[in-house]
C-alpha cells in the first residue's frame, strides 16, 4: 500500500498548480536578480493578465482592483511560499532583492509542452520588464 | 436545491419573524474591558439583540487559541461592539480635518459630499453586522466552508464579492437579503428614525465600491487599517495577554484622504503617522507568530476540522443541519461544537471530547526551514501537493501504511493530523496608500516609505512549520513513518531538529507545551 500511496503524491504533485505558472514565467527572465516589491509584481502580473491570449494562464489569479493597486491572495500567497522556501531568495539585509533560483524554477517551465513554453517564454520576459 | 442566497434568505426568515423587539427607550451605555463605556444609540441597541447578532457572543474571537491562551476567551460579539467604537474615533477624527479642509476649501476635503452623521451611522451599523456570518469558532469553520461549492459559485457570480472572504460574504447576505431589510425598515428605520442604506451597509461589509462617493467610507470597515483590525489587534492582545502597542492617537490624527488612480477618494494616513502603521504590520505577525499559528492551536484546529468533515462525509445532523450549504454554518455556534462529546457516533464523540476536554495531538514531526537543513526548496514540492485535492488525506495513510510496512506498528490513520500552516500576508504595504504631497499622484505606497512588510514577511517565513500530529503512544512511530514518507515522496531530507522540535525525547521530564 505504501508504494500506491507515495505514487498517488507523485502523480497529484505533477498536477500544474499556480505555482507552476509563476515559477515557469520568473524561468524565463533574462536576469536572476529581480526587484523585490510585491505592489510591482502585483500589477505587472495584472497587467499581464489584461493582455490578449494570456489570460487563459493566470484565469486563476483573480485581482481585487478596488484599492490604490490591483491585488491576488492567491499571487501573494504563491509569493510568499517561493520566498519562504527560498526559490526566491531575498538578499540580506536590505531585502530589497530576489535571487531567482533558475535551475528550480525551469524545473516548472518543463511541465508544459512545447506551445505553451513559447508563451511562457514571452510572458515572462513581458513581466520582467514590467517589473524592473 | 436552493442555492447559497436562497438559502442564507431562509436562514434570516427563520429568526425574525417571530422575534419581537423591546422598544428601546433611550441611548444605553455598554462597558468595554479594551475600550470603556460606550454609548450606543437606540436602534443600534435594537439591532444588538436580534438572534442574529446575539449568537456572535457563542462564537470565540480567537477560535481554540484559548486552549493555549486560557483568557482569550473573548467573543464575535464584544469585538463588533469595538469596532463600531473605533469606526467611529476614525470617523471623528476624519471628519475633524475634512470639515477644517472644507473651511479652508482645500482639495481633496471640498469633494466629499456626504455628511458625517451619514456616514456615522452606516459605519456603526456595518461594525455591528460586519461579523454576523460567523460559524462556529470563526475562522477555523471558514476554512472549511470557503471551500464549498455554493459560496465559491456566488463569488463568481457577483463581482461585490470577488474579494470577499468566505464570512463576509455571509454577512453580506444576511444584510442585503429581503427579509432583513423587511424587518429592518419596519421595525428599525420606522420605529427609530433613522434612514439607512442596507446594501450599502452590505458593500462596506465586503469591501466593495460602487458608488465614488462612498469608498472612504468602506474603507473604514473594509481598508487596509480598517475598525476591524484595530480592534482585533488590541483585543486578541489584550484577552491573550500578549504585550503589543498601538498608538492609535497618532493614528486618529494624521488620519486623512487621498484620491487614488480613478479619482475615487480613499482612507489615508499622512506620512507623519506611518509609524502606527509600522505598530500594525509588526503587530500582526506576532499575532500570526505566537497565537495563531502556535503549534498547540494548530492541533486543536486539526481536530475540529476532523470533525467537521467526518459530519458532513456521515450526512450527520447537527442541530437539523448536515452541512450540505455554506449557510448551515449560520445555525451553529461553539457551543453545538462541543455537545458533540455526548454523540452516539464513536468517531465524533472521540474527536469532540478530546477537544473539548484539551486532550489534543502532540508534535510527532516539525517540517521547517530549520529541520530540513540547507535545502528548504524540498519542502515546497510537499507544500505544493498537499493542497491539491486529497493531498493530505493520501499523506495520512501513507504514513499510516509506512508504520506498518515499514516499522511493523500499527497506527490508525485518523490518529495522524498534517497541519501546513498558511503565511500571513502584509498587503498593507503594498495597498495603503500614504499622503506625500511632493509626489505625482499626491501618496505613496507604505512600501516605498519603509519596506516593513519585507522585514516582517522574512520573520515570519522562518518562523513557517509543518507538522505532523499524532497521540503520545504513537509519536516515535509516526516520526520514523513520517520521515520515511516525506524523503520517497518528495526527496525532504529531514535533521535531528525535526524530532528534537517535538520534544518526544523529554516528554517524561519537561512540561510539554
């Protein structure tokens, strides 16, 4: 039984969750050093869901635009999991700064199939630039 | 089937109807342990004692954390009290500068145009109703049932509630249904003359915005430092005993308004008081940090989750209700929680004894960034497939099975609890807008003046546990079990800290808690 069970984690964890879709678009930026501030991300990331033929990616990211910023929990909660367990590394001590762990972040990227990545590709790079 | 409107509609039918108010003569004084004496007026007093309103003092503010805590035994309903007491401070103090600014026609002040006792009222009436869609233990059954399809469906559909959490949509409904409102203007608005706006009121509850005019109004019941937090934040302090300050003097003083991006105007605070702000963020991550997230609430909560699943999985009844819609929560407080310890069902009546009686699962694994050593990335990969659907459930028997397989013990699956704690957000930072007059829109984000949310967030991401619970008798064997689960199937290579966390090894010589 306890082989069933450890293959049953296995095949939910290849399961694409949000986290998938963050990591696989920081994957693709061109630089590992990125700006840390969540108000940035968080409209950049709206802005990239408001853009044409992304939408279907970040369906799942729903954005409150009633404050001075659009805002996700679930983003803020994909955020804060990837700095809590260091894929984004925060750089002491002005923390000011994330440090993309690229190697663990392509692991995302690959889940997806070939036209997918393309976009993926795109958007992330979109985003970098948004944030920056 | 009746959808969650529906549903919620027939809940309020069901205790007003034949619910006769007592006039209320005069303005009464309720007395405070956080805030002192307080006035409140007649048809707030009126709104008081609807059963609606009332069953908020069965619920905790604080869920279970009074098991750890043991005078944290305050309620829904003294906090509602204080936040209509604080809404209204932020009232006064707001009002003091809008009408100085009108004087001296300055903008933004000559663009507000509703007037204070306008805004008073709804402010006070929203405080007291803003909690009203509770369940039992607060945020613990809402967990549960934010989940379930009805409330997940009604959030879809109402662009009020995209934002919403699950209780406040309750409350929302409560509000803006028609039976509420029927009785509201027969026996509130007509009997005590006061004109209020119910959907309005609602909005304010959910945070939402549809009229321009009114959102630094909802602001102040649904902001970034909102009534409601100031209240929580003394009040769960105070009643824990956890030592915290709040300069909300300063805060009333520099309170002010801005316009945000679309030209709406919206609660604000000038640069000068930041530091309160700064009091709130760190504030609520020692909140996050030593009581609701302390590994003994964990426990207790793990436990009441149980059993609320184990009652809607067995279509048991509680109180006529089998948990079936979102608003079988409202017929529920703490209270019917507890009398499940006489239950016939074995399972229901063992979980609800052990909680009401404090005999809660001990620590058999702590999963950290300090018990996986170098590589917490490892942890991540759990996180991410726990929360998918039956995550949990699979974990709990492949421990369970790993016991025996492995270790030749046998550990009944339902006495192994996972608990993965949620972080707590700072949007505050990102959303609360600063008044600097030097800037091009006229504020700036908390953020930008002073990263504190960075500093706090990296606190408490250290601070972040998992755990495996389990019975004393069967520690040893579900840390070995767990440990050999969480290496197969997710490559988590634990350290020594992970047991010595638990304190299994001491348990015969140290206190344990």
């Amino acid at each position: 039984m306890l082989e069933t069970y450890i293959k049953q984690l296995k095949l939910l964890r290849q399961e694409v969750a949000p986290e998938d879709i963050i990591m696989a678009l920081f994957s693709q930026m061109k630089s590992d050093i990125i700006r840390k501030d969540h108000g940035a991300i968080q409209e950049a990331m709206f802005k990239l869901r408001e853009t044409p033929g992304y939408k279907s990616f970040l369906e799942d990211f729903i954005f409150d635009t009633s404050g001075i910023t659009p805002y996700s929990k679930l983003l803020e909660k994909v955020i804060n999991r990837l700095e809590t367990f260091s894929v984004f590394g925060t750089l002491n001590p002005s923390y000011d700064m994330y440090k993309l762990d690229k190697d663990y972040l392509l692991n995302a990227y690959e889940k997806f199939d070939t036209n997918k990545k393309d976009l993926l590709a795109r958007m992330g790079q979109e985003l970098e630039s948004l944030i920056a | 089937m009746l959808d969650l409107k529906e549903e919620v509609e027939k809940y309020v039918t069901n205790q007003l109807p034949d619910y006769k108010l007592l006039h209320i003569r005069a303005p009464k004084v309720i007395h405070d342990t956080v805030w002192g004496s307080n006035l409140f007026m007649p048809h707030e007093v009126a709104l008081l004692d609807l059963p609606l309103v009332q069953r908020l003092r069965r619920i905790s503010q604080v869920a279970v954390a009074s098991l750890v805590y043991p005078s944290g035994n305050h309620n829904r309903f003294e906090h509602s009290l204080g936040v209509a007491v604080i809404g209204e401070q932020l009232v006064n103090a707001l009002f003091q500068k809008i009408e100085e600014g009108q004087k001296k026609g300055l903008k933004p002040f000559t663009d507000v145009q509703v007037n204070k006792d306008f805004v008073l009222t709804h402010v006070r009436i929203a405080a007291i109703m803003h909690d009203c869609g509770h369940g039992p233990f607060s945020h613990l059954s809402e967990k549960i049932y934010e989940k379930f399809d009805d409330l997940l469906k009604v959030k879809k559909e109402d662009p009020a509630l995209s934002k919403a959490s699950a209780h406040e949509i309750l409350s929302y409904l409560i509000v803006s249904s028609n039976s509420f409102k029927l009785f509201f203007e027969k026996n509130i608005s007509h009997e005590y003359g006061v004109k209020v706006d119910l959907n309005l009121v609602a909005q304010m509850i959910v945070g939402y915005v549809k009229d321009q005019r009114f959102a630094f109004i909802v602001d102040i019941i649904n902001g970034v430092f909102d009534a409601d937090k100031l209240d929580y934040i003394q009040r769960d302090s105070h009643f824990t005993g956890i030592k915290m300050v709040l300069d909300l003097q300063r805060l009333f003083y520099t309170v002010d308004l801005v316009y945000d991006a679309s030209e709406k105007l919206r609660l604000s605070v000038d640069i000068s008081g930041v530091s309160t702000l700064e009091q709130i963020i760190f504030n609520k991550m020692m909140l996050f940090t030593t009581v609701y997230h302390h590994h003994k609430v964990r426990a207790a909560e793990s436990i009441f989750k149980d059993l609320i699943m184990k009652l809607k999985s067995e279509t048991i009844k509680l109180n006529g209700v089998s948990f079936s819609s979102t608003a079988d929560f409202l017929h529920l407080t703490d209270d019917d929680i507890y009398t499940l310890a006489g239950h016939e069902n074995k399972v229901i009546r063992y979980l609800a004894t052990n909680l009401r009686n404090r005999r809660l699962p001990m620590r058999a694994l702590v999963l950290s960034r300090k018990t996986t050593g170098t590589d917490p990335k490892s942890i991540l990969k759990a996180v991410i497939t726990l929360d998918r659907n039956g995550g949990l459930d699979i974990l709990k028997k492949a421990i369970s099975a790993a016991a025996k397989e492995k270790l030749g013990k046998d550990v009944p699956e339902e006495e192994i609890w996972i608990d993965l704690q949620p972080g707590p957000n700072f949007k505050e930072a990102t959303l609360c807008p600063i008044k600097s007059m030097g800037e091009k829109q006229n504020f700036i984000k908390l953020h930008e003046v002073l990263p504190v949310d960075d500093w706090v967030q990296a606190f408490s991401q250290v601070k972040w546990s998992g755990y495996v619970f389990t019975r004393p008798e069967y520690r040893e064997t579900v840390y070995e079990a767990s440990k050999i689960v969480l290496e197969e199937a997710f490559d988590i290579k634990l350290n020594d800290f992970s047991r010595f966390l638990c304190k299994i090894d001491e348990e015969d010589i140290s206190s344990n808690v």
